[in-house]
C-alpha cells in the first residue's frame, strides 16, 4: 500500500519509503526545469522533523537548474502561498504532508498567484520528472538561495486588512487554541492578540511533534473540548499541522463538525456580501440553504483546492472552501486558511452578539457521515462501478462522475471516491437524519468490503 501519490494536490509519500531525498531533488529539478533557469521561487515548510531533509533536497533541485530560491523557513501553507504573489515569484513550494501523520511527508508546488497549479501543469511537471531529463546548469548559471523571514506578519497584516479588528477586539473573547506543535504556533496566537483575544495555547511548540493524531476530527481533539471547558473559553480553535484547515469547538467544549467551519464563515461573508460561492462535491449541503437563503449560487467541483479555486476564479466567486474546514477568502490569499476563518467566526460572533452554538444553531443542520479505509488505486474503479449499479436500482438516483462518484438521492447523497493524497477510500454521505446517513455509507462499504477482502 506504501506508494508514492503525485497528483493535482503535489506529491506526498513516506520519508525515506516513497518519500527520499533523492525523490525530492528530483522533483526540484522537474519543477525548476519547468520554470526554466532565471526563475525565482518561494519555499516554506511545515514544522515536521523530515521538513529540513525534504525542504534541503528540493532547493539543491532547484539551484542546480538556474533558479532562485526564497527560504521562508516553517511558516504556514496559506502564508507561502501569500509570500509567492507578494514577492513576486515565478511559483511556490511548500514542504507539507498537510493532515498526514509522521511518517509522511509532501512537496506542493503552486503558482506564481499562490494557487496550487492545475491539472494540465501538475501532468507537466509529472511528464518532466518521470523523464529524468533536466534542465541543469553549470558553474555560475546555477541558482541563488535567500532569506526571507517576514511571512507572520505579512500574513496578518493580509487578514487584519479584512477584519472589523477593532470590533472583535472589543469583544475579548478568551480562545483556547490547539496548533499540534505545527506551521501555526507563531503566527496564530500573534493574530488573535492583534484581535483582542485571551489566548490559551495547547500543542504551541513549532517541533512537529504532534500531541495527537494531526487530522483535526473529533476523535482526535479530547485535550481541546476539555481545554476550552477547563478555562470557560468562549471558543476553542484547532489547525492541521500546515494550518490550512480550521476545525472549531463551541463554548461547551462542544466540536461541533469540521463542516461548520465553512458554513460558519460563509453565513458571515453573506451577511456583508452577496455573490457566488464554490465548494467541492462533498462538502455539506449546508452552504447551499445558506447560499439560497440570500439568493446566491454555488458552484461544486471535484475535491481538491486547486479545483475550488478554478471555479471562484473563473465565476466571480467572492468565498469558497471545502468542508474538511477550508476557508477560502480570495481578498487575502486564493487557498485555504485557517487564520482568516478564525478572523471572520471570531467577528460574525462579535457582530451577532451570540455564542458559537447559538451560530451553530441558526444555520439548517444535516448529518454527514465520513468514512475511510484502506484500498488499493485499482479496486476504487471497481468498487466505484458496482456503486453505481446498485444505486441505479432507484430511479431518483442521479449520479455525478466528476469525483469519483456521486450519488444525489431524494433524502440525501453519497459520494465515493479515492483519495488524491492517501493509498484509501473516502465515503462520505450525507442525510437529515444521522441513520440514513449510516445506512448509506454501510450500502456502500459492503461492496467495498467484498471487493478489497
């Protein structure tokens, strides 16, 4: 199952498995060769152990084709997207494996814009480093590497410039945040005090030794809910490790879905702006009742950030993200970001006066049940087709092919598909009520569970 996955979302494999230096230098190269000699590029990385070896392996890649190098250091995967269209570079690189536990480490490659590159590029760079055939210099045409420390505060100053700071500074709200010892310690808490807010930081050491499993899901944010209970905090924040997605707790101490993330921040972006919005397929229909509510439309596409991005762009989109708890706000930067979500949550409840649970409760609820197992690339077509056939038994059924497959019924949907990042499955279902939601998903893993044994 140990392979290494190169996609649309940049490469990610295990370091010293899939994942070597030498994998990585080549890719350096590819890119580099890609951009051609003269070129300059951003690079940052998220605070994991392999990030130096991994980070090191792609900038002698780089160099050795004539390319200028900008090191960012460990900053956050929004913030090197924003330092590549600020500093004016050719492309980014960002050394991440996003949710991924240790073991795994990724190199994403993006635009000069900041975005993740599209399809037809991402194949590019495919096609050049599978070739072998790279563009390399000699003596003084090689590359130049430099320094560049001021990503925090660019950043900041980014999302601030959006931000009502001085109406939720008046608020002071008293935040617990849990950045799992990842790209987010030092940026984040220097936000949320420019905000006004009494920060309690869990997991802040930018180490990469994550305090629990990095995917920020219920299962894994225990020490967070009693964190947010223990300081009777109005809200609890939790980030991946590259701080791209944002996953929030109520005052409670309460997770309340990592999908309210996105409908959270797209309630208060409607209630200041209206236009379209774009999502990917799996994403919560709650931004559709809220999009239809103030007369807007939504876009969905294919899972993946550089897909959501293409729709905001080519429609005219003013918000868009995905429901794994990406806040995309194009204003700041056009890629996920888990400090501007917090800005607009931390400002929507300071505007409404309401607790998050109270916001929580306005927005129509339903219920989505995600799923993952193992499974090899080949059995997800096979397990996808026999989908198909025994959902076509119902005649409302309508099926959509551009992610896997997803399945609209009367009374909910489904959606399966493998995944662009992991050797797994994904089966995501949605329903008003949480036992249609299960049994749609146990439907389907029953198949999956014959094909793959």
């Amino acid at each position: 199952m140990d392979r290494l996955i190169v996609s649309v979302s940049g490469v990610r494999g295990t370091v010293g498995g899939t994942l070597t230096a030498a994998v990585a230098t080549d890719f350096g190269c590819a890119f580099g060769s890609m951009l051609g000699a003269g070129s300059k590029v951003v690079l940052g990385r998220d605070s994991r152990p392999s990030g130096a070896m991994i980070k090191n392996a792609v900038t002698a890649g780089l160099l050795s084709c004539g390319v200028d190098v900008v090191d960012l250091g460990v900053v956050t995967t929004p913030g090197a997207a924003l330092m590549t269209r600020l500093l004016e570079a050719d492309g980014g690189v960002i050394i991440t494996a996003s949710h991924n536990p240790h073991p795994y480490n990724g190199i994403k490659f993006l635009q000069p814009s900041g975005v993740a590159l599209p399809a037809t590029q991402a194949n590019e760079l495919k096609e050049i480093w599978q070739s072998g055939k790279f563009a390399t210099q000699a003596g003084l045409a090689v590359g130049r590497e430099s320094v560049n420390s001021r990503t925090h505060p660019m950043h900041i100053d980014a999302v601030c410039a959006v931000t009502d700071v001085t109406g939720v500074a008046a608020r002071r709200f008293k935040v617990v945040l849990d950045s799992i010892n990842g790209a987010g310690c030092v940026v984040t808490p220097m936000l949320l005090s420019k905000l006004g807010c009494e920060v309690v930081h869990i997991n802040g050491r930018p180490d990469g030794m994550f305090a629990h499993t990095p995917e920020p899901i219920e299962e894994n944010l225990a020490d967070l809910c009693d964190a947010v209970r223990k300081h009777r905090a109005d809200i609890g924040f939790a980030q991946d490790p590259d701080a791209d997605r944002l996953v929030v707790v109520d005052e409670a101490g309460r997770f309340i879905g990592e999908e309210y993330t996105l409908a959270l921040a797209a309630a208060f972006v409607l209630s200041h702006r209206k236009g379209p919005l774009a999502t990917n397929l799996c994403t919560s229909r709650m931004i559709d009742d809220l999009a239809e509510s103030a007369g807007c439309e939504v876009f969905r596409t294919p899972t993946g950030e550089a897909n959501v991005v293409e729709a905001m762009l080519a429609n005219g989109c003013i918000f868009g993200g995905e429901g794994n708890g990406g806040v995309i706000e194009p204003r700041v930067v056009p890629v996920r970001d888990s400090l501007v979500g917090m800005a607009m949550i931390l400002q929507y409840a300071s505007e409404t006066g309401k607790k998050l649970s109270e916001l929580a409760a306005d927005i129509p609820s339903y219920h989505l049940v995600k799923t993952k197992l193992p499974c090899p690339l080949e059995a997800a077509a096979e397990v996808i087709s026999l989908a198909r056939e025994e959902f076509a038994k119902n005649p409302e059924a309508k099926f959509n092919d551009a992610d896997g497959l997803r399945i609209d019924l009367a009374d909910g949907w489904i959606n399966v598909r493998a995944s662009n990042t992991e050797p797994i499955m994904r089966i995501f279902a949605e329903a008003p009520q949480l036992a249609q939601a299960q049994a749609l998903v146990g439907r389907v893993r029953k198949i999956a569970d014959k094909v793959i044994g």
